[in-house]
C-alpha cells in the first residue's frame, strides 16, 4: 500500500510518500481501508521531534514513522475474536494513545491502517469520509474536558478560546448543547463562521483584549496555550474553572489565591464517545468545519497550511 513516511525530523518536506506493507489487523482489531485522514498538531509536533514540549514530559520518537491517527473509511478486514464490526461497515475512529515516555500514534495517512474495535464508531451517515475524518482527536478533546472533567451547568458561561480550531470549534458547539452560554474568542475573519455555529458572543482579538472586554465567566477552555494562558484568571470569576488544553503558564499559584481551578486532561480513544458524537453530529445539533482538503500524496503541503495556522475547522488528507 501507499502511505507517508517520516524517516527524519524537519520541515514538511520530510514527509515522503512511499510503498510499505500492509498492516494485518490482530485479535480484537479490524483493517480499514482509508478514505481519508484528519490531521492533527501531534502530528507536526512529532514531525519537528516535539521541540515545543517540555522536555520532561516529550515522549520518545522512532523514525521512521508513518503520522497521523484520524481515519474514516470501510472495514476491509476482521481479525480474530471481531463481533462488533463486519466487512463493509464504515467506520471512523482516533488511533492515538500517549502513554508515559511513548507516543504511539495510528498510522492513519495511508491507504490501510489497523484498528482496536474499542476505537472505532460507525461514522455519522448524514456526512461524507472527508467530515468524518475531521472529527475524532478534536472532536474528542471537546467531548470528554465537557462531559467528563468540566461538565458545566446549563446557564453556565463558557469562554473557548481558539474557537475557529479543531477542538475550538467543536468546543463551543458541545458547551451549547450543554445548555451553556458561550464567548467565542478568535481572530477576524472567524466571526460569521462561529455565528454560524451559534455561539452567543464573539470577541475579536486583533481589536480587543480579552481581558477588556470580558468578565465572570465560569470555564475558560484554552486551546491555545502558550506563555500568556494566565491572562485568562482575570476573565474568569471566583470559583471558576481554566481548562488547557496544551500546554502554557497558568500562574497556579495565583489561581489558587484567587479560588480557581486549572484542570486539563489527555483525549483517549473512545468508541462510546465517537458515537455520541456521531450521534449529535446526524442530529444536526453539531456541525464539523472543514479548513482544506489534500491528497494524501500531498501531505507536506496540507502540513505546509498547518503551520500557517489561523485554520478555521481542521484539515483533512483524502485517500483515493
């Protein structure tokens, strides 16, 4: 089969585009022929060796690797034991674990990759493979900081910050569905696509600082990170929650003063979870954004546009 290969660490242009074999699917796996693969900052990360992670905490990297753990596709093959899913079925899923000094990623920028059936969801039928490979890391992330660490009350006012991003994105519609009021932070050009989305209100900020223009809210959920997060225990009120989901400086020392909590989490897999959202998705209560669609011979480039950023949605490799 065909698939993309990073043999060292660098630019973008160190994805290649090669033939390897094709994986067999073990007990309690599948092999899914690939129609698309989503595609993720750990995958960037990875490629560039994970430089913007402390050192303490970076996992180990073995070249060469094949990147990626979105998929969406078709159930080509069952391995041993395999009840749950048959041939044909079409499947999406989030083929990532991280586990202490090891990051294992899903090989998913190929045209087969193997599955555990504990990953893997039916994919929404009311969307293609391209949407449905957009959803499972990010979709994910937002899905189990709401409904597992945070869950907000209804009435709730939620701030997402990085609201035009993959988890952003599917952030601020999944506080909605949890009856919370959201502010969605972002840049410009953003604006009438998270109105779109329905959140409640919009803060610009290439024209106004965040710290000016909000007050009292109850979850900042940061998708960006960075040395400034700590700006955020301003906006939040007494009791608040701040929520990151990579890595900054929170000044925990002054949250605790202030009787705010900083909690953040790891997405997993989560079969369970991906059909929730598959659910919410077919229900039109969610809707996936699409920032640009690649060949999977064109990798280097989709990365290219990734680290351009200001990405409104997620990008997606298609695999013909």
């Amino acid at each position: 089969m065909k698939a993309i290969r990073v043999h060292r660490q660098g630019a973008p242009d160190v994805l290649t585009y090669e033939e390897v074999p094709r994986p067999v699917p073990g007990r309690g796996e599948v092999l899914v022929r690939v129609h698309a693969a989503g595609i993720n900052p750990p995958d960037w990360y990875a490629r560039r060796g994970l430089a913007n992670i402390p050192a303490e905490l970076r996992p180990e990297i073995t070249f060469p690797f094949t990147p990626g753990s979105d998929i969406s596709g078709v159930v080509a093959e069952t391995g041993a034991g395999v009840t749950e899913f048959a041939v044909g079925d079409e499947v999406f899923g989030l083929l990532f674990r991280l586990t202490p000094g090891v990051m294992n990623g899903g090989k998913a920028y190929a045209e087969y990759a193997t599955a555990p059936v504990t990953a893997l969801a039916r994919k929404p039928v009311s969307v293609d493979h391209v949407q449905a490979a957009a959803v499972p890391m990010a979709g994910l992330t937002a899905y189990q900081y709401l409904w597992e660490i945070l869950k907000p009350d209804p009435g709730a006012t939620v701030l997402v910050n990085g609201a035009a991003g993959g988890v952003g994105h599917f952030a601020a519609q999944l506080a909605k569905v949890r009856g919370a009021r959201v502010i969605g932070v972002a840049s410009t050009r953003h604006e009438a696509f998270l109105a779109e989305l329905g959140v409640d209100r919009f803060v610009d900020y290439t024209a106004t600082a965040v710290t000016e223009a909000v007050r009292d809210v109850d979850v900042v959920i940061d998708t960006v990170g960075g040395p400034h997060g700590h700006r955020f225990l301003d906006v939040l009120a007494p009791g608040g929650v701040l929520s990151p989901v990579f890595f900054g400086d929170y000044h925990r020392d002054r949250a605790a003063e202030l009787g705010i909590a900083v909690v953040g989490g790891q997405v997993r897999s989560d079969g369970a979870g991906l059909a929730e959202l598959a659910r919410l998705i077919d229900a039109g209560r969610v809707r996936i954004g699409i920032d640009s669609v690649f060949d999977l011979a064109d990798a280097a480039a989709a990365h290219e546009r990734a680290e351009r950023g200001h990405i409104q949605g997620k990008i997606v490799l298609r695999v013909r």
